[in-house]
C-alpha cells in the first residue's frame, strides 16, 4: 500500500505544487488590500448595510465585511478556500481510480500482490496527503499575511476555521470517490459531486432566508460549516461529525462496490 501512495504522490508532484502556490497566491491577492480598505472601513460598511438579506447570506452572512474577522471570512474562509480546496478535492476523488481504469492500468495494478481494498485505502489516503497539502499551504499563507497587513485574528482561530474547511473539502472528495469507485463514469461523478457541493453552497446559505431550505439544507455539508462562527469562537463543534459521517459512509460505499466489481 505504501508503494500506492508513493505513486501516486509521485504522478502528481507538479500539479500538486502548482496548487499549493495557487492557493498561497489567493490568499496573498485577497488579504494583501486589506489596510487599505481598514482605513475606509466606516464608508464602506454603511455603502454595505443596504444590502438584501439573501444576498448577504451568498457572501457571508454579515453586515460586517470590514472588521477583521468579517475581513477573512468574506475573503478567505466564506467561499474563496472552500471553492479552491473543493475543486481540487472533487478533481481528486474523481480521478485517482478512475484514471487508471481509463487508462487500462489498473488490471496490472492489481496482479500484483496488492489487494482491491489496500489499492482503494492507498489511493484515498494519497488523496487526503494532497489535498492536507494545499490546506497547510493556505494555514501558512493565512497566518503569515493575517500578522503583515494587522488582522487582529488569533492564530488559534486562523487553525480552526482552516481545519474545518478542510473537513468540509474532504466530505466533497470522499462523495466523488465513492461514486467513481462505485463504477459511475468520471464527468457524471464530478457533475453529481459539484451539485452536492455547491448546491449545497447555494441551499445552505439562503436557508436562513428562505424557511422551506431549512430541513433540505440538512442532507448538504455546507450547512454544517460556519467560518464565521469559528472565527469567533462561537462555532458548534459537534458540526463536523456530520463531514466525518460523510467521510465513512462514503468510504465504506466505495469499498463494497470496489471490491466485486468488473474492472475489465
């Protein structure tokens, strides 16, 4: 299993690295402005205050854009990271047993004395060491540039929200595994996960607006991510089972169909 990993690591290096300074470049464009919108703060916000609730809610959920933890939230935790970490995580969950079997390769893959589980557990866990790269990419770009422009953030709180978003990718990815392992064609898998996921973006963030959203908003991982409570210390933890629940549930779906299936 560790010559799996190793692989696949080593198949995309590039395009891993490429994404962590993608990533890292993001974060630096969005943050890089904030003392000069600090200084404009006050006209700013009141040229905000008379924006709709629905709308309000697809960018953030608060009135308050320029504090510093409205700041990184809009800008970073709210949709920017979420959006790149889960591109790259449903790229992934899509791909990295599909590929092989486009391929015609994973035939010889598993005539050596690897079995289909340890093929499938290599491949996610290589999946999960990319996408927690791109993710320490962007903890580290965060912080960093939070202490350079004067975001009166804690780092603690900088962690936490990165830690969440991660999950909240992660769940995005293990669905778009399990599809594919499943034996579900590479584009309908990706088309399927990113209606999971930014369907979800969209259901949960009008459902505080819109009370009929309210109990199918429940089925979507979005709804359980709040970066905004977790800047602010008030997030309820117990939220993330609901990412790990995905997670294992995913990963035991993409075990039981693998492992009986026809990969000729």
């Amino acid at each position: 299993m560790k010559s799996i990993i190793k692989w696949t690591l080593r198949q995309r290096r590039t395009s891993t690295l490429w994404w962590c300074f993608a990533v890292a470049s993001f974060i630096f464009i969005n943050m890089i402005f904030y003392p000069s919108f600090k200084d404009q703060a006050a006209q700013l916000q009141q040229s905000f205050s008379n924006i709709p609730d629905s709308v309000l809610q697809l960018i953030g959920g608060s009135t308050d854009f320029f504090s510093p933890v409205g700041y990184l939230n809009g800008q970073i935790f709210f949709i920017m990271l979420p959006l790149l970490l889960g591109i790259l995580s449903i790229s992934l969950g899509s791909k990295l047993i599909a590929t092989e079997e486009q391929d015609k390769t994973i035939e010889s893959i598993l005539a050596r004395p690897i079995s289909r589980s340890k093929l499938l557990l290599g491949k996610a866990l290589a999946g999960i060491t990319i996408l927690g790269l791109a993710t320490v990419a962007a903890l580290v770009s965060t912080t960093l540039l939070a202490k350079v422009v004067g975001l009166d953030v804690s780092t603690i709180a900088i962690f936490q929200a990165t830690l969440a978003c991660f999950l909240l990718c992660l769940s995005f990815g293990a669905v778009a595994f399990a599809l594919t392992s499943s034996g579900l064609s590479q584009s309908s898998s990706l088309g399927l996960t990113t209606i999971f996921a930014f369907g979800g973006y969209i259901i949960g963030s009008l459902s505080g607006t819109i009370k009929w959203l309210n109990t199918p908003s429940k089925l979507f991982s979005f709804t359980y991510y709040d970066s905004e409570e977790i800047l602010r210390g008030t997030y309820n933890w117990n939220n993330i089972f609901f990412f790990i629940t995905v997670v294992l549930i995913s990963c035991f779906v993409a075990w039981y169909f693998f492992r009986s299936r026809d990969l000729k």
